[in-house]
C-alpha cells in the first residue's frame, strides 16, 4: 500500500517537474525581455510549490517504510509490536477523548466566543484546547472575559483532559510497551536479516543448480500466547484455586463427626 501510494506520488510530481521545465524558460525569457512589464510568474510558483509538497510526502513514506524492515529484529520492531497490540485500547480511548474535548470545545466557544479571539469560532475552540494540553495558553483573556465561569472552566479542563485521560493514554501505551518487552525476554530466537539474506541466497543458488539442497536446521516453535492472554489465564487460575482453598475451608473437620466415628 505505502510503496502504490510512493510511486503515484513520484509520477505525479515527474509530471509537475516536466510542466516546470516546459513553462520555465519562456516565461523567464518574456520577463528578461520586457522590464517594464509586471513578469507573472504565479502559475511557476504554484508547479513548485505542488511539486515540493509531493516530494516531501514520497520522502516522508519511503523513510517510515524502513519499520517494515525492522521487523526482522523483534527487539527493532517494539514501536510496530506496541501500536499493534494496543491499538483496540486506543480506538476506546479515542472515543471517550474526542467526546469530552468536543464537549469543552463547545462549552469554551459559547461562553468565551465573543470576547476571546481564540474561541470566536468552533475550530478556533479546538485548536486552543489542543494548545492548552501542551502548555500554550492564556488564561488572562478568560478571566477577563467571565471571571466567575473563566476558573471553573479552565481547572476542569486541565483535571480531566490533562490530568485523567492524558494519563490514562501513557498508562495504555506503557503497559503495552511492558508486554512487548517481557514477550521480546521470553520468545525463541527467530529469524534475523542476515539469515534471511542467507536463505534467500541459496534458493536462488538452488534454482540455478549452482548448491545442492542442505536442510535447514531445527527452529524452535514461536510463542503464540501474549503476556496478555497468559495473564488472563493466570488470573482465572488464581480466582479458581481462592475459591476452592476458601471452600476447603469451610469444608468441616470430617474426624469430628460422632456418626462417623466407629462405636
């Protein structure tokens, strides 16, 4: 997907740097030749600029790219393992997020709209907000514009937004990250790129007739259980062995029972 969308976007700007040299030098040319002529050249800055940002986006994923290759190693690919695992959790987490920001979003624009410029609109709302998570803020112009509500508004906000569910989004991607490690400790040995390089090689030499075939040597099993599904497990074991201790507990002393006893 990510190598379709890089080689689209280097077509397209080949295509934007191909109407860049077409267009260029007559328009330059006509510039050099009437001084006194307001030369236009917006239809060139416009090639550029597309051009530009249509590069950057190819650079862009061709880099991010590199993770695939990364995965060779697992210790490597502990950001894609993590992403991965946690990802369930942070579509949640999302929701709950994206619903108490747009409440004070809303809030913010309707109290303060008419008086702060960064509430006067909705977007304009958000983006504050989003400013105030990483500590750009100004809370005078609040104040001045409600000095009762201005407080209450602001100290709820950074509570709950930065205090609770900031918080609770490092706390997922932290024992996530935690997981991922104790599973990297405790897997096999698996393949890495040099072996892989190997193999491949000698397929290649195999096909050709060039090396004979060796077989490979014996690889252990991958883990398939997750650190979170053996914790579930463990949990459920240990909810069944409380219960059974507590009902051998209550289980009464069978020795003490005088019908039992032999007369």
């Amino acid at each position: 997907m990510v190598i379709r969308i890089s080689l689209q976007l280097s077509i397209a700007a080949g295509v934007f740097s191909f109407m860049e040299y077409i267009h260029a030098p007559p328009t330059m040319k006509t510039i050099v030749n009437n001084p006194d002529v307001y030369g236009n050249v917006e239809y060139l800055a416009s090639i550029y600029t597309s051009k530009r940002e249509l590069v950057a986006v190819m650079l862009f994923l061709v880099i991010m790219k590199v993770f695939k290759y990364l995965n060779f190693n697992r210790t490597m690919g502990q950001l894609n393992s993590t992403l991965r695992q946690c990802a369930k959790d942070i579509v949640g987490f999302s929701l709950m997020f994206f619903i108490v920001f747009f409440a004070f979003s809303e809030l913010g624009y309707l109290l303060f709209g008419s008086e702060v410029e960064n509430f006067s609109s909705f977007g304009l709302a958000m983006f504050t907000l989003l400013r105030t998570i990483l500590g750009d803020f100004n809370y005078d112009e609040l104040e001045r514009a409600d000095r009762v509500l201005a407080p209450i508004y602001f100290l709820s906000y950074i509570f709950l937004v930065f205090f609770v569910l900031l918080n609770m989004f490092l706390a997922i991607i932290n024992d996530t990250y935690n997981d991922v490690k104790t599973e990297i400790s405790i897997a096999p040995d698996e393949l890495q790129m040099t072996e892989y390089l190997r193999d491949k090689l000698h397929k290649v030499l195999q096909k050709v007739g060039v090396m004979k075939d060796v077989s490979k040597k014996h690889k252990k099993s991958p883990i398939n259980a997750t650190i979170r599904q053996v914790r579930e497990v463990l949990t459920n074991f240990s909810g069944v062995a409380s219960t059974a201790l507590r009902s051998k507990c209550f289980l009464p002393d069978m020795a003490s029972i005088k019908w039992l006893k032999p007369e």
